[in-house]
C-alpha cells in the first residue's frame, strides 16, 4: 500500500552526519542513495553489536520501519509516532485504526509493528505457559507487563492453573474502555469449570499507569472470589498493571 505523507513531501537536505534525510521519498526503481543505505547499515551494525539497548526508541522504530518502507527515509515517521503515542512500547501495541490516524502509516507499516508486538508476546507467554507459576513469579509479572502495560483500554485476563498450579490458560475476558472494564465473575468461574482448573489469577491493566485498585476492582474481585470459593477453586492473586509497575492484591493484604 502506498504510504501517503512522506512519500508526497518534498526532499529535503540531507543532514551534515549523513543520517537520513527528511522527507525524501525515492520513485520506483531509483537507486536507494548512499547515505540512506549507510545510514541503515550502522543502525543494523549497532543493533546486531550492541542489541536493543543500544538503540533510543526511535532508532529501533526505524529498524521496524526498513521492511515497511525500503526505498524511503523513515526517520521522520519514527519520530512522529513516538510523538503520538509516548514510546516504543505503546507504539507497537497501539490498534490498527489509531495507527492508521498518524500520517505516513499504511497497511504495511502497522503489519510489521502488529509483528513485533506479537512476536514479544509470544515470546514472553512461552517462559511461563505450561510451567509452575508460583515458583516462576517473576516471569509471569512481565509476561503481563508485556501484554498489557501499554494498552490505551483496559483488558481484564483470566490465567487458569491446574493442581500443581501450571498455567493451563491465559484467556481475555473482556475489553473495556479507558477507565472501565466490564467482569462478569459467573462467566470466569464457569470457564474454569470448563478447562477444569483449580486455581485462577485475575489480570487486568489501567492505561493511566497507576495500578491502585478501584472500589470497583475490590468489589469484583471480591464477587470472583466468593463465587470460586462455593465451587472448590483457589484464586490466587489479582494483578493490576500499570505502566511501569503492578499491584498485586496479595501482597497487599486485599486477599
């Protein structure tokens, strides 16, 4: 698909470090000038030496951005999307329909993000499905982290465990809005009873970063609770997440 924006803007001077310059859109079949093609060679060069943390956001953005648009400078659009949405990770994690609001996005560019997003889910989701998660801990908060932390709506995941408290089950409940979403506490202890579980952790994100529980969050949780209870099944814990840090019900007593 073509990617409107940058490809319509004038070229521009390049800057005197050789990066990329801005606006710079190549017709099809030129040849991808040398300092375009230098520029994309360090990055590569500094990713595959150093990894991620040797990249800012915005050059690992860029990194994304080479498959999306080969033949255009794409710097321009790493900085306007970290600009619209805050960092790497909310970038990536945005929806489709919002990214497609930022001029310069096309189909191409949000099915390389919607990639990596899942690519790092996966990821995460392999270090602990299908393993004891009370003795791995660490690894499910940032399994959670990566697959809700950045969300712009709240999303509310059940985790279901077997008897030896192996995670069985990872499964979204619902999504709401920004500060709200809808539980429905017989509907998750039905679906326990269904993958015949024996333990439930509940998740659930807060997009404003802070993880303090609502009276609404403590009221559901608590319905959950006593309705697990009447049928034999633990609930372990209930994690809020924020953007940088998580609550969890437990630990702070509201278990």
């Amino acid at each position: 698909m073509t990617q409107l924006g940058f490809h319509d803007s004038a070229p521009g001077l390049f800057a005197p470090d050789g990066d990329e310059a801005e606006g710079v859109a190549l017709a099809v079949g030129a040849r991808l000038p040398s300092y375009i093609g230098d520029h994309r060679k360090r990055l590569r060069t500094r990713f595959m030496d150093g990894g991620a943390q040797a990249l800012p956001d915005y050059e690992m953005l860029e990194l994304v951005l080479f498959r999306a648009i080969p033949r255009q400078d794409v710097k321009p659009l790493a900085h306007l999307l970290l600009q619209t949405f805050g960092d790497f990770g909310r970038v990536i994690s945005a929806s489709p329909a919002r990214l497609m609001l930022v001029k310069g996005v096309g189909e191409a560019v949000v099915l390389e993000l919607k990639i990596v997003e899942a690519a790092a889910q996966r990821l995460m989701r392999a270090k602990v499905m299908h393993r004891p998660v009370l003795s791995s801990w660490a690894a499910l908060v940032d399994y959670c982290h990566t697959a809700l932390a950045h969300r712009e709506t709240e999303c509310f995941r059940v985790l279901y465990l077997d008897r030896k408290n192996v995670l069985i089950a990872d499964e979204e409940q619902a999504k709401g809005t920004v500060d709200h979403v809808p539980v429905y506490p017989r509907e998750v202890v039905k679906r326990a009873l269904e993958l015949n579980a024996s333990a439930l952790i509940l998740v659930h994100n807060h997009p404003s970063g802070d993880p303090t529980p609502s009276e609404a969050d403590i009221s559901m949780t608590h319905q959950i609770l006593d309705a697990a209870q009447v049928l034999g099944l633990t609930l372990h814990d209930h994690l809020i997440i924020g953007k940088s840090k998580e609550l969890s019900f437990r630990a702070e007593g509201l278990l």
